[in-house]
C-alpha cells in the first residue's frame, strides 16, 4: 500500500543524502502547495541530534 501511495519507504527509513537539499525541497512543496496562503511564512531547520541545535536553511 505505501509503495502504491508513491512513498519510498526504505529512502525514507534510511534518511537523506543531503539533509540540507531535502529540506529546501520540503519548504518549497510547501510554499507552493495551493491550499498554503501566500501570507503563511514557512521555514525549514536541520536538527543536531546530539545538541539539539537548529541551523536554519535558506
């Protein structure tokens, strides 16, 4: 059933190769989803898993 919803589920139990690429990619389908007013602001964050600090990606 995930397969057929289009989800790659072992990329995403796995994770990402570039962290920093998939979340600009994430902000923008968000930023460009039709239901998101164009006031909304959206921003996209990378975690350190350790720290807990966030770097924002621009």
């Amino acid at each position: 059933m995930i397969r057929f919803c289009g989800v790659d589920f072992e990329s995403w139990l796995y994770g990402f190769e570039d962290t920093e690429k998939s979340v600009k990619g994430t902000v923008e389908a968000i930023i460009n989803h039709p239901l998101i007013p164009n006031d909304i602001n959206v921003s996209g964050f990378i975690i350190d898993s350790v720290t807990g600090e966030l770097t924002p990606v621009q």
